[in-house]
C-alpha cells in the first residue's frame, strides 16, 4: 500500500491541484480553469500514461466553484481527451455540489465525447467516495481514495471534509 504521502504535486494553486502517484492521476479544479492548466494536466498525464500505458486511471474533480469552461478551455479539454488520454485505463469525473452544477459537469463532459471519442472507461460522479468505490471495481490497485484525501487537504486544508 502506497503512503498517503505518495503524492506528487505537478501544479497547485487555489484554483487547482494536478498530481500524480504511482499509476494514479488527481486534477482537481476549484476556481476558474484555464488554459495552462489543462495543458500541465495533459502532459502530466502523456508522462504516467508512458509509465504505465493501459493501467492508468484519473480522478477529475469539478469544485461547484468552477464555472462552466469557455471555447479554449473546452477545446483543451477536448486536446487532453484525445492526446493525454491515450492508454489510461478509466477516467473518473466527479461534479461536487448541488444538482445544478453536477448537471452542467454531467452536461460538459457528454459534450467533450461526442467531439471526442474515448478509448478509456468513463463514468461521472457526484461524490469523490462513490468515484474512489468505482475505481476498486475497474481497476484495482492504489489507494485512490487516501490519494483523494491528501490532494482535497492540499487544496483546502486540513480542516476541511468532503461534501456530503
């Protein structure tokens, strides 16, 4: 078992965190995404993918404080499916908040596959625990949720609990 200190940062504001651990990718958007940061997450994701072609997994989780993407982000996005993504395994997204929001990441991410067709398990959540349950199931291995943990305490801080 991997220790929860096995997290790698890549990138980390207070908008985001993108890190890796093993053969486990984290990008976790908080704030406005952008650009630049899309890309840092596609070519962190190239890197693990080279490591540990068809066994990598992602956890992507969507804060309710990010609004939905504008044009570029969404052709980044668009550019991470088709290019960051080959040979990962399966790709978690999680929308956290309300059911507003869980619908307009549910809604951005059926946008993103019908322009881009994905060769990886894809399944969108509204909790980070039911993504981490799904992943014990497709892809054994890491300890995705105490990765999830120490990357929310990264972003927020220790004092804070994921939302029910």
């Amino acid at each position: 078992m991997l220790p929860s200190t096995a997290l790698r940062v890549v990138s980390n504001d207070s908008t985001h965190l993108i890190a890796t651990s093993d053969r486990v990718a984290v990008l976790w958007w908080r704030g406005l995404v952008t650009v630049t940061q899309v890309l840092a997450g596609c070519h962190m994701l190239r890197d693990l993918v080279a490591r540990h072609p068809q066994n990598a997994v992602v956890l992507v989780v969507v804060d309710d404080l990010c609004p939905v993407p504008d044009d570029p982000v969404r052709q980044a996005l668009a550019q991470l499916m088709r290019e960051g993504v080959r040979g990962v395994r399966a790709v978690a997204v999680v929308g956290e908040g309300g059911v507003f929001h869980q619908t307009a990441v549910r809604g951005v991410v059926t946008g993103l596959t019908l322009v881009v067709k994905v060769p990886f398990l894809l399944k969108v959540f509204t909790s980070v625990d039911d993504a981490c349950a799904w992943f014990s199931t497709v892809s054994p291995g890491p300890p995705i949720r105490s990765l999830a943990g120490e990357a929310r305490e990264r972003l927020f801080g220790a004092s804070v609990r994921p939302a029910k």
